[in-house]
C-alpha cells in the first residue's frame, strides 16, 4: 500500500515532472498533485488547498525555485519545501536553506529526494503537534488568567516547596498585599500575630507531606482592619505523581464570622434577658406583695376594731407608707415599659440645681437620721448661677433613686451628694460608706432587672429597675452615669448632665416640707371626679383651704356648674371620666373662665400627660395617687398667704 501524499509541483520541465513523480512512486508514495510554472499559478494552488509538500525546480524561464520559496515564507507556512537544481552549486544551497528551504537537490542525484520527503514529513507531523499543544497550552493558561483574574474568591499558586509564585487580583483585595508583597513567603506577614504561628507551622507539615491543606485565619490590614479567611490548597501532581505546586483559594468569611458573632451575643442576651426576667418576676412578686399585706392587713384592722387615736394614726401611716412604696414600684414598671418602647421624652424647662440638692435633703433627712446615718450635702455653684435647663422631674427622679439606694446599702456611716461644675457639664455625684459593689457588676447594674444578690436570700428588697431608668433618664438629659466601687469601701455613683446656665435670679424654690399655714383657708373649690374614695379623700385633703368645696361627678356636670359659678379659686379635674372626660371639660371652661386655677389629676405616670393637660388648659397636674404634700406643694405655687 502506497501512501498517499499531495504535492505541489513547481516545474516548467514536463520530463522533470515525470522523473520526480517516478521516483516518489518508487519510494512508496501515491502522489496527488500539481504542476504550476508561474507565480499566479503557484499562489492559486496555495489558496486552493493544503499541500503536504512542495517540490520546485530552481531556475524556471517565468519563475524561480527562490520567488517561490519567498512566497511560502511570506505566507508564514511550514510546508516542507524542496528545492531540486540542475546547475548550482554549494553557494546556493546554503543560501536556500538559510532562507526557509527544508532541503536542496540535485536533479542528478534524486536518490536523495525520498529520505529528504520522509524525513521533512516526519518533522512536519512534530511541529504540527507541538503547535497544537503551544496552541492548547496557550488557550488553557488564557482561561486560567481570565478566570482567576475575575475571581470572587483569592487564588494563589505555589512551588512544590510551598513558597508561593502567583496571587490574583481579588486575593491582594483581601489581604491588602501587592503582588510582590504576597510572592514567596511574604504573605504570612499580613497574616495576624496570633495565627501565623500555627498557620506556617501546618501550611509546613502539608508540603513535607505532600498533602492538601485547609485553615481559618485572620489577615491584619495596615489600617489595623482585620478580615477572617478560609484557606484552601490543593496540591498539583505531575504525570509521574511528584508534587509541583500547589493551587489555593482564600475566600472573605468576615462577614459570616461577624454574623455569627453577633448571634452568639444575641443568644446570650437572649439567655441572660430570660435569666432575669425570671428573677424579675419572683422578686417584683415578692415586692408587690409586701407592702400590700400590709395595706391589706392594716386597713382590715382600722375597719374592724376600736382603736385609740394614737394607735389609728401610726396604722394610718404605714398603710399609707406600703401605698406610696408600691405605686413607686408600679412607676418604675411602667417607666421602663415606656423606655423600651422608646416613648420616654425630655421636658425641658428651667430649674435650680441648689434647690434641687435641698429639697433632696429635706426629703431624706427623716430616714437617714432613723437610720442614724449622717446625711450632707455640697453645692458648688452661687444661687444665680444654679440655673440651668434640664427635665426636672427626670433630674429629681435619678438623684432621688440614687440616695435612696445609698441609704439602703448603708448600715452606718455616711450619705453626701452634691454636684461640682466641670468644663460645660454639671457632675453629680452620691457617696456611702456602704456595703460596696464588686467591680464586676460596676456595668451590670445599670441592666434592667440587674441586683448585686438575686438569689431568694436577697437581703434589700428592691426592683432592680432603679438604675436602668437612671441610665436612660441620664442619657435622656444628654449625660452619662457610672460607679466606683469596692465591696465593703461604699460606693460612689456619678452622672453627668449638660449645664446651660441661664444666669437668671430666681426666688428660693420652697423645699418641701412645710405647713399649710402658708396657704389660704377660704377658697371656693370645685371636685370633678367620678371615684367616690378619691373624692372623699380628696375633700379630706383640702378641707382646711376650702371655705366651700363642690363635687362633679363627670364633665358635662363640671361645665354645668363651672357655667353657674364664675367664682371658683381651684378646680381639680380628674382626666378620665366618664360622659366628658377632663381634657374636654377643661376646654369648655376655658371658653369662659380662663382665670380660674385647674390642676389636672390623672392615674396615668406617663410622660406627655402633663403637656395633654397645659395644652387643654390646665394650669398644672398631678398623678394619683395624690399625695397631701404634692398637693400643697403644686397648690402652693398659685395660693400663698
Ligand atoms: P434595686 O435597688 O431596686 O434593687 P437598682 O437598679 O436601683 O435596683 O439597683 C440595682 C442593684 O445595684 C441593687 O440591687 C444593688 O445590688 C446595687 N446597688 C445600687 N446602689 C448601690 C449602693 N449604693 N451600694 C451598693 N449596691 C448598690
């Protein structure tokens, strides 16, 4: 079997042809060709189809063996391309194979020309191949270059050593290291201090062991920056199964590793806020219901027994001690609810902190003398300058939490609070010479809920709602609160407020304690209230200032004989009523008395109930239960004798 070969000829000697056709037949080959002896010719057979070999005679009347050696060239092809000569000599043949000829003969001596054609074929089929794999080993690294230099993950390659040779775009984003930095081992310096160890340690063992590797760590940006990543590298093999690299991804888990942070602290929250609920419940239980045995237990007795007068009166005040005591616990409940729900508003108006401190240590004084405990306190600014803008009923609310805690943690020794000016910000601050907090709950205890002891042997009683409703009251005000403390060295709670003086002198706020014999005994007083014991109580309560005290049991009623009564000094005016409740009736009279004085009473401690009430007309208000001393207090700002 022959074996089939194209050819083109290029050859102006019919003869010539004949005799290389011969001798290809003779040497085993089945020629398919053709014979062309100009340049057109030649170039049209080029175009025309892919020739295995070209065989072409040196000199030609219209061409030459070199013209057409230069055309191939031109042309880029690896054609084999032999060139057969009659005349030349050595000169020549160089010259020819210097430019591109794959093989120089003699027409005399074609006994040469098969080994030539079976040797340039069989380079011809290698270089096909070693194209064909250049060609395909270009197109594979083009596809890796692409795909790593568009890579959402980091990619890197290394030697067989492990040291490393490539890294792409996005793993320089992660690492915030150039290509250069990153080459060899120069990567792990941006490897944290705390990971490198054991990283290099491991990425070590896997290329002495020729194995895979995988690790979590953290690279540290130069800005101090860290992100979390996974490593992964896979080693390369060659055909033989020696190791020649490694190639690895390192993909940014920052974001899932802080997710997964912040779940941890949400479980734990979520944990330590069940924790104290619990805890909350059993003690408020606890709370709510000690001083209630008493209200009840006491007002049983009052109700069903002869009693002298003295021992009535000392019954009276403890129910009316266990009262006040619960509804402060029922305010702080609701106070909180009414911060978590984000509804908790500054009232700001004018105050004088001097007075605030006396009318502090009037209120405490009683008890830290029962106690025998000496109570003080220091002002540091002069009486025109203790005026500032803040919410005095928040202010008042936290100092008033504060000593009362102090004076509850104290066995003996010393209570001193007071205030000193520093840059623009009043410091406030409540000392004791009490039983101290340990520094571990210095944080804590401004947490809802939070009590140094919760367990059921707590010694003190309490909600542990005082301080988180300080800590939000403060924040409110624009300042901040802390502690310091030891266990058994008392303990000095802080808090900051804003100061903006208003450099105006104000007369003395009375202090709180004081006879009513400053107010007027003759005033025409209307009740509107629809609860009979309030009214009663009520009626009680203002009976030495009240020449003539009527009752409305609801609005309309209210309005009706307002509408009579053009006389009234006071109104007080419960809010939720039936028919027309408070803010309606206020309304009303307001149409045609506005001077009369209307004091609104509502059960309601929520904050923005005072302002409801300024708005529908009222001069001031008050929140049940009704203290005599607020009372006059509150009376004592329209009515002095
Ligand atoms: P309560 O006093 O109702 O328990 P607080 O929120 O006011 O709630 O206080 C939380 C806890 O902080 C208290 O139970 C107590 O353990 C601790 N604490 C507060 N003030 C003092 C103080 N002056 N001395 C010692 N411990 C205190």
């Amino acid at each position: 079997m022959k074996s089939p070969i194209s050819v083109l000829i290029i050859e102006d000697s019919d003869n010539d042809k004949e005799l290389l056709l011969l001798e290809l037949r003779r040497g085993g080959y089945d020629p398919e060709y053709i014979c062309v002896k100009t340049e057109k010719e030649m170039i049209a057979a080029l175009d025309q189809r892919e020739w295995e070999l070209i065989i072409s005679d040196y000199s030609m009347p219209k061409f030459s063996g070199f013209a057409a050696l230069k055309i191939v060239k031109d042309r880029n092809s690896d054609i084999p391309f032999i060139l057969v000569s009659g005349t030349i000599g050595e000169e020549l043949a160089v010259k020819a194979m210097k430019e591109g000829a794959s093989d120089y003969l003699m027409k005399g001596n074609l006994k040469r020309l098969i080994p030539a054609i079976d040797r340039e074929l069989k380079d011809a089929k290698i270089r096909i191949q070693s194209k064909l794999a250049d060609a395909a080993l270009k197109e594979s690294e083009l596809r890796f270059r692409v795909l790593t230099e568009s890579a959402p993950v980091g990619i890197f390659t290394t030697d067989a050593s492990g040291s490393t040779d490539y890294v792409n775009p996005r793993w320089s984003e992660i690492s915030k290291l150039s290509f250069g930095e990153a080459l060899n081992d120069g990567w792990l310096k941006a490897v944290h201090p705390d990971d490198r160890k054991k990283l290099a340690f491991n990425w070590q063992q896997s290329t002495l062991h020729n194995s895979d590797s995988k690790a979590e760590y953290r690279f540290v940006h130069p800005d101090g920056t860290e992100a979390w990543v996974i490593g992964n590298a896979v080693k390369q093999e060659d055909k033989n199964g020696n190791l020649i690299g490694y190639i690895g991804t390192v993909t940014d888990i920052t974001e899932r590793k802080k997710m997964e942070a912040e779940l941890i602290v949400a479980k734990e929250n979520a944990e330590e806020s069940d924790r104290l609920k619990t805890a909350f419940l059993q003690n408020i239980s606890h709370e709510i219901r000690t001083p209630l045995n008493s209200i009840v237990g006491f007002s049983r007795i009052i109700a069903d027994t002869e009693l002298s007068a003295e021992t009535f009166e000392n019954y009276a005040t403890i129910i009316e001690n266990s009262s006040t005591h619960l509804m402060s616990i029922i305010d702080d409940i609701i106070q909180i609810a009414t911060i978590e729900s984000g509804q908790e508003k500054i009232q700001d108006k004018e105050l004088n902190v001097n007075a605030l401190c006396s009318q502090m240590y009037d209120r405490f004084i009683t008890n830290a003398q029962i106690q025998n405990i000496s109570l003080s306190y220091n002002t540091a600014l002069n009486e025109d300058e203790a005026f500032t803008i803040s919410d005095d009923f928040k202010l008042t609310q936290v100092l008033n939490n504060l000593i009362r805690n102090a004076l509850k943690f104290t066995k003996c020794g010393f209570v001193s609070f007071g205030y000193q000016v520093v840059g623009s910000s009043l410091k406030f601050f409540v000392e004791d010479s009490g039983i101290g907090i340990a520094t571990e709950m210095h944080e804590k205890i401004f947490k809802r809920f939070e009590q140094v002891e919760s367990t059921a042997t707590r010694k003190f009683g309490g909600s542990g709602l005082g301080l988180a409703i300080s800590k939000s009251n403060v924040e409110l005000l624009g300042g901040r609160i802390w502690v310091e403390s030891e266990i058994g060295k008392g303990s000095k709670f802080y808090f900051t407020i804003p100061y903006k003086p208003t450099r105006v002198i104000k007369p003395e706020i009375i202090p709180l304690e004081h006879s009513i014999n400053d107010l007027p005994n003759n005033l025409k007083i209307l009740i509107v209230e629809d609860e009979k014991a309030v009214d009663i109580y009520l009626s009680l309560v203002l009976k030495s200032i009240g020449e003539e005290i009527l009752h409305a049991q609801n609005g309309i009623e209210a309005v009706a004989i307002c509408r009579k009564r053009p006389d009234f000094d006071l109104i007080l005016m419960d809010i939720k009523m039936p028919e027309m409740n408070g803010y309606n009736a206020v309304r009303e009279i307001r149409k045609f008395n506005p001077d009369v004085i209307i004091i609104a009473q509502t059960a309601y401690a929520l904050s923005g109930d005072r302002e409801k009430s300024i708005e529908a007309g009222c001069n001031d208000y008050i929140t049940k239960p009704i203290n005599r001393h607020t009372l006059h207090e509150t009376l004592r700002r329209y009515f002095s004798v």
